[in-house]
C-alpha cells in the first residue's frame, strides 16, 4: 500500500516509461459486497491485458500485469478496502493507493498515468483534515463532505503525552483527569499544588508544541489542507498559544474526540468547512467570469489547450467525472463523447498534466460547481 501525497503525484507524472497502466474501480468495506471487488478487478485486469496486447508481446503483457495478478489473490488486501481503488503501474513500477471515496471503474493504457481521478482527493477545495487531540491519545482524520477517515500518523508524531516527554513527564499528570462529553462541556480535575500545578501545565504545552511540529512537517504541508482542532475546550487556547501551523483553522470542535463517533465528528468538522468551500468556490467562479469577460478566460478546449501549451493557463477547471477521448494536439474530437477505449488518452486528463507541470493550479469539481458545462475551464495568466 502506497500514501496519496501531492509528492506521490508529482512522482506518477513524472513517469513516463511506457505503457503506463492505470486502473480505477470502485470498492466496498463490508461483506458480502466486497467478495465481488476482486473478481470485478479481474476483468479490468483482463481489459489492460487485450490492450497491452496492441502494441507489446504475450511475454511483456504478462511481466506488466504480474503485480496485479498477485494484488487480486491477496484476500487480505481486498478485507480492507475502503470505497475506491486505484492501480498505477509501467516497467519496474507499481503503486496501489485505497480511496475514502468511490471512482468510476476505467483502464488506460498510454504513454503517461491517468492522474485526473486523484487531483479531487490532493485537492484542498472540499478536502480537510481533523485533529483529535487529548493527552493520552492522537489521531488524526481526512475527510471531504461525504465522510471522514483516520489516516496514518507519521511516526514522529507523538501519540500520548508520555510518548513525547517520556522520562521527563511530570508524576501527578498521572492524576489529571479530564471529562468531556459531546456538548463540550468538561470539568478539569488537578491534584497538586503550586510548582507542581505549574509543572503539569507546562509538560502540556510542551506535549503540544510536539504534536503541532511534527504534525506540520509530516502532513499538513505535504498535503495542504485546512486543518481542524477537535478536543476538549481547555485545550484548545492551550494548544494554539503554541501552534505555527498555518493551516489550523481559527474555529474548532470543542468536544473530547474520544466521546464521539466517526460519523459525529465528520458532521461536526464538515459544518466548520462547508462556508469556506461554498465561498471559495463563488470566488472561483467570479474570478472565471471576470477573466472571461477580459479575454483572459475560456471554456473551449482548443483554445485552453494552446494556452497550456504556452504556459499561460493560471488555474484550470477540470470536470471530476468526465472524460474526453483524444489527446492533445491530435484533434480533440467530440467534447461530448465518453472516454469507452482503453487504448485512448483523456484531453481532461492530459490538460492538467501539462497546466500541473507549468505551475498552474488544476481544480477537479462536480459538474454541478463547474463554471461552464463544456467539462473544463480556464483563467489565463495573461
């Protein structure tokens, strides 16, 4: 299992060792619903093999796709599965990275990966992440507004207060108690007096001021996303006199993380997010207006594709779950037609490798949040 990281991004379009095999199929994370994911992803497996054989021999197909043979046998692998999959693989690589949201089932054969399904998970539009913070126990969570994950800590993130002070942990906070339920409400019981009060609040800042460190150099600026604070109220004001994170948000769940489910906490941060979301995307969609309106802006894919190719696209607008079959500079066909060979490239796709590499920013939304109903847009830099 590989991490989806925009550093794990950059790597996949870097790739250019062809064929470039990628997969996509949606997954399942209860039984009996998942006992079809495997057989299911056979028969893309099969659909990359009839493609493969096009252009490369019986010999290569079957040294290209051996990974995947072995992936699908792997019954450990498919009793884990979270809502979607994703399989990028070519000469001497492969790379497997589990989804928290559903994809739609597709294989490409090119001379580059299919990279667009995964912009919407790196993204932060819609995409945030949550800290549960008490003393004895960190975690960390990644959600959108469909739902939230916990995700792997780095291990130099602490877990507890122990873990990160270790022999130089103050005695009574094994004494410190702290109650919260889901209405936030909390009593704080310290035994210990003076200096030893005093002490016990500084091995909290300094617990914190770990926590906050390693979780900014670990994940919040490898991804990016907005970052939310969820423990008890005490703690939150404890937390950001220390924090140089620039990506934790000024408002917090003031609830102890522990009292409440998933489910509870995902409603809880989304309702946090969602104003920031819907005022991002109403400035997207203005800033797209006003450039149209100043011939620095556009929705035809010609003109967009000769804009990439000179480097002048500033941000791109990419349909989430639409393709466009064609590759760029080769006649961009029909903007309408479904991206059904396997064989083929997506514009879509390809547009936003090339706006990627030439440091623009690549925004993949709903087309209900699309600025224009043509499957991409763009704001031109000059």
């Amino acid at each position: 299992m590989n991490s989806l990281t925009k550093q794990s991004l950059s790597e996949l379009r870097a790739f250019h060792n062809a064929p470039c095999l990628s997969l996509y199929q949606p997954t399942h994370r209860q039984h009996p619903a998942n006992q079809q994911d495997p057989i299911r992803f056979r028969g893309l497996v099969k659909e990359l093999r009839a493609s493969i054989l096009q252009a490369y021999s019986e010999a290569e197909a079957r040294s290209l796709l051996k990974p995947f043979d072995e992936l699908a046998d792997d019954q450990d692998f498919w009793n884990h599965a979270l809502d979607g999959l994703a399989v990028l693989a070519g000469p001497g690589f492969f790379r497997v990275y589990r989804l928290p949201r559903t994809v739609a089932a597709l294989v490409v054969v090119a001379d580059s990966f299919h990279v667009k399904p995964l912009w919407q998970f790196l993204q932060s539009v819609d995409r945030y992440q949550v800290l549960a913070l008490s003393l004895d126990k960190v975690r960390l969570f990644e959600g959108d507004r469909d739902g939230l994950e916990e995700v792997e800590l780095a291990t130099e993130v602490p877990r507890t207060i122990a873990d990160a002070l270790g022999s130089e942990l103050t005695e009574p906070h094994q004494t410190v108690a702290s109650y919260g339920g889901v209405g936030g409400g909390s009593n704080a019981m310290r035994h210990g007096h003076g200096g030893k009060a005093d002490e016990v609040d500084n091995d909290t800042e300094r617990f914190f001021r770990a926590v906050d460190r390693a979780l900014l150099e670990q994940h919040s600026r490898p991804g990016g996303l907005p970052l939310i604070l969820a423990g008890l109220p005490e703690h939150h004001q404890r937390f950001r006199d220390v924090s140089q994170n620039p990506f934790l948000l000024a408002e917090g769940i003031k609830t102890n993380p522990n009292a409440v489910t998933s489910e509870a906490l995902s409603a809880l941060a989304w309702k946090l997010v969602e104003p920031q979301y819907e005022a991002r995307l109403a400035a997207l969609k203005g800033s797209f207006e006003k450039a149209r309106a100043a011939g620095l802006g556009s929705d035809n894919l010609t003109q967009i594709a000769e804009a990439a190719e000179a480097g002048r696209v500033a941000t791109l607008f990419i349909e989430a779950d639409r393709q466009i079959a064609g590759r760029i500079g080769e006649g961009l066909g029909d903007s309408g037609a479904a991206l059904s060979d396997p064989r083929v490239n997506d514009v879509l796709n390809d547009l936003g490798d090339l706006v990627s590499n030439m440091g623009g920013e690549v925004v993949v939304l709903p087309k209900a949040s699309m600025p224009t109903g043509e499957g991409a847009a763009a704001i031109y830099r000059y």
